[in-house]
C-alpha cells in the first residue's frame, strides 16, 4: 500500500467518524462560535461554589471588612470532607471565593495582613486555598477562584492603588495553586466599608476603574485554559439571577450592553436581566452559567439548617432549569463553621446525584431505529451520529432546509418523562423551535415543545408509553446539527 492509498483511507475513515454526511457536503460554520476553552467548559455541566470566609463565623452574608482576622476560626476545617462530598455528587469542579467582599484573604498573601495567616485557624499556619485546590487534585475534579473586586477592608479601595494590589493577589492565585478552570468576576460593588479604618461610603466609576482588559491580559497569559466569568463574560455569562434558572429560550450567543448610567458593558455594568435568554445571533459566544446556593443565603448560617436547605425536589427542578437548558449549573455549597459540608446539604445534594443517575441509566433511543429527513422518516440514519454518547459526532441531512423531522422507533414500547438533545455547537448554534411528538397507535399527539437546544437540552413531560417518538425542528438559523439525543425515565418528584 503506498502512502498516498493511506492517506485517503485515512481521510475518508475521519470524515465518517466525524459525522459528515453521506453526500459529503460539509456543513458551514453559523454565527459566533465557541473557543477550546469554552467548549472544555461545557462539558462540565455541573460544579459547586465554595462560599467560605470570615462570614461563616459573623452570621452574615456580606462582611463589613472591619472582622478581626482571629474570627476565622474552623474547629475541623476537613478538604477532603467538603471535595470529597462534591465527587461524590458527580460535581466536576470547585470555585472557592478566596476573598469576598469584606477583603479577607483565605491564602496568606504577601499583600496583606488581613488574611489567615493572622487567624487562630492552625496557629496562622493555614491556606484554604492550598487545601481545596490539593483536595480537587486528589478527588480529580477542577479548581476554581472567586476574588471580590469589591474589599470593603482596603484602605486604598477606589484608588489605582487597589487595583494593583486586586491584580497581584489574583497573581498570587493564577501561579501559586495549579491549574484554575474558571474565575469569577463579581460584580457587586455595594459602596460603604470599613476601608482602612475610614468607615465611608465608596463610589466606583465600575466601567472604567477596573479597567478589566488589563486584568483579562493577565488571566490568559499565566491561565490561558481558565474560562473568566462576569456579567459581562468573556468566555461565561451570568445568567442574570440567583434564582436557579434560565430560559426555554437560552441562546449561548450574546451581545453585553451596558445598562443605564454606566458606558462600558463589565461586571456589574450589564443589563443583566438579559442573560437568562441571551440574544439570538448574539455577537459572541458566551454562554450562561447559572449560579444558585442549596441554602438561602451564600454562607453557612445555623438559623438555615431546618428549613432553608433546598430539598432534594428543588434541586432537580434546578438541574433542569439551568443544565436542561444549556447553562452550566453553578450550585453553592457552603462550609459550615466546623469548616464542612454540613449533613442536610450533602444528603440532599446526594439525593440529586441518585435522582440523576437512575434517570440517565438507560436512554431509550440506543437501540431504536431512526430515520430523518425533511417531513420525517426518508433516511435511515445509524445510531453513531445520534446516541453514541460521543458530541464529536453528529447528524445533518446536508441540504440547505431548516425544518427537519428524526423519527425513532424503539425495539419495544417504553415508559418515559425525558427527552435530551444536543446541538453540535463547534459550528454554532441554531435551533430555535423544535416539539417532541409520540405516536399513540393512530395519529402522532405533541408532548413537550422548546425554543432552543444549544449544547444540551433536556424536555420533560408527563410519563409517557410508546414505541414511536419523533422530534420536529420547526425553524432554525441554519442547517440543524443534531450531535446526541436520549429519551429517558426520570424519577417522578414528590411534589409536582
Ligand atoms: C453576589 C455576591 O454579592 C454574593 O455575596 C455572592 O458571592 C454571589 C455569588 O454573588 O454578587
């Protein structure tokens, strides 16, 4: 065989593998597209924040910045404990806020006093953030930091001057603690402090005074895999509520636009509220991740143990509401003041992961037979392209026609409440509107319908049985690229 015979078999084994249709027209790209960074970001789904500060022992939620550092005082701060639950959980990341806005550092940073190092907590002896990020290394999930813009504490706060001492402490968390796979720009900046003793209120000009490119510079040169999260992106969107949830209509695309009074779209300066759908052709990629805490409040507080911990119901309607719909779910779960997960939490959050699970053990659709096409049903299609679990490998029928039709039909009749689709988004996004319908013996009946689909969508509806089931994409922006789809049983929830 010489190399050139190779090198075709080669190419024609890659283009099959890679979903290219049978009439080999490769499919053209569509709008703003998703970097490396953001696509690594994706599959992640789910990951927790770790709201953990000076806070936890004050009973409040946003520290003052006058909290003496010997506040800070975890009776048996326990890493693996808290990464370990989160593992557990099928968590695949943790953001742990190194400094909330009342400027307590949770690493001794050479920059200033007023950080653990001056803390009972081990003598002054201690880092959080070396123990968490050590633990994710150990449990193998990711590591990510939260740095308050904001420091009620700092003297300098308003001034260029902080904002050097804001960038050399992210310096220190960028090379100090391994690789980071996000970084979350509050943009909180409520104005009053302590500040050095001053005890004023501080007014920001927050388009300009952060002068974020610089910063954003600094990012990607020492963690240019980091995706940077703010209000404003730019590689992740705030989906604009700390409700846990977002859109039918959630577009990965998105155009930041400053809100009345400010000039520059930043964290903070935003017309946040358009996060939750984000625009159709928006500018850029930059899709939503959806931050929510398991208990009311973002820190550890008694008084919330008996009744303010999202149960186990709450957390599935959560999951669908933000991973169903193509977000991200950033879900908060805070250090009690043992300096642990504390036992409501992690039984309710393993409860979402044994929901889960029994839920996606099966996905109906593997072995069935499908066949797509225009009005449904005209090609056969095999089952690699859209249930191989592979995101890699997609479905398209090749012509220049929006609306589309994939029938399924399964090996038997099934019970089930679930249908997912992906999107194979390194192309762009494209479907707008698209109905899950099942055939009832004589006529087909619609069971659920979705705006968009993005890079994973989940429908759910009452139990259904049936052997035929088909999805109808009604309008989209281009060709649909329809890279997984699963149909499945979930657990029905107590309360509906
Ligand atoms: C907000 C902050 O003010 C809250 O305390 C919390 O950190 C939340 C995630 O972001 O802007």
């Amino acid at each position: 065989m010489n190399k050139l015979y190779l090198s075709v078999c080669f190419f024609l084994v890659i283009v099959w593998v890679t979903g290219c249709n049978k009439t080999g027209e490769a499919p053209e790209k569509y709008g703003a597209l998703p970097s490396e960074r953001q696509l690594a970001w994706h599959k992640l789904e789910n990951y927790a924040f770790l709201h953990f500060t000076v806070n936890t022992f004050t009973d409040k939620e946003w520290g003052y910045g006058d909290e003496a550092e010997s506040v800070f005082n975890p009776t048996d701060f326990d890493a693996d404990q808290i990464v370990g639950t989160l593992k557990k959980a099928g968590f695949k990341g943790a953001i742990l806020t190194a400094k909330h806005h009342d400027g307590f550092c949770l690493w001794p940073s050479m920059f200033t006093e007023h950080s653990v190092k001056n803390s009972k907590w081990k003598n002054g002896k201690g880092d959080v953030v070396r123990e968490i990020s050590d633990a994710c290394k150990r449990h193998g999930i990711k590591f990510g930091v939260y740095l308050s813009p904001w420091d009620r504490n700092h003297a300098d706060y308003g001034t260029p001057k902080y904002v050097e001492y804001y960038r050399n402490q992210l310096r220190e968390l960028l090379t100090g603690y391994g690789e980071i796979f996000e970084i979350w720009f509050d943009g909180a900046n409520g104005g009053d402090g302590y500040y050095g003793g001053k005890r004023e209120v501080r007014k920001i000009d927050a388009s300009n005074y952060y002068e974020w490119e610089k910063t954003l510079k600094i990012v990607r040169e020492l963690q240019p895999n980091a995706a940077v999260f703010s209000d404003a992106g730019p590689d992740i969107r705030w989906v604009g509520n700390e409700g846990g949830y977002s859109n039918d209509t959630c577009w990965a695309t998105y155009t930041p636009s400053p809100r009345e009074g400010f000039t520059r779209a930043w964290a903070g300066t935003t017309k946040d509220w358009e996060g939750e759908k984000g625009h159709m052709n928006g500018k850029y990629w930059m899709p939503a991740e959806t931050d929510v805490s398991i208990r009311k409040g973002w820190f550890y507080h008694d008084s919330e143990n008996s009744d303010k911990v999202k149960s186990v119901d709450s957390l599935v309607k959560i999951y669908f509401k933000s991973v169903g719909n193509g977000t991200s779910l950033n879900l908060n779960l805070p250090p009690d003041k043992r300096g642990k997960i504390h036992p409501t939490d992690s039984t309710n959050l393993m409860g979402l992961k044994a929901y889960l699970d029994e839920g996606y053990k099966h996905n109906f659709l593997a072995d069935s037979k499908i066949s797509a096409g225009e009005n449904g049903g005209s090609v056969k299609i095999s089952s690699y392209e859209l249930t191989d679990s592979d995101d890699e490998t997609y479905w398209y029928n090749g012509k220049n026609t929006n609306a589309k039709v994939i029938t399924f039909e399964l090996e038997k009749e099934a019970e089930f409440n679930c249908f997912m689709l992906k999107e194979y988004i390194p192309l762009g996004q494209r479907v707008k509107s698209f109905s899950i319908e099942v055939f009832d013996g004589e006529k087909w009946k619609e069971m659920a319908r979705g705006a968009t689909i993005g890079y994973k969508r989940l429908l759910k509806f009452p139990p259904q049985k049936a052997k035929k089931i088909r999805v109808l994409i009604k309008d989209a922006l281009a060709t649909p690229l329809i890279a997984e789809t699963g149909l499945y049983r979930f657990p029905d929830l107590k309360r509906k």
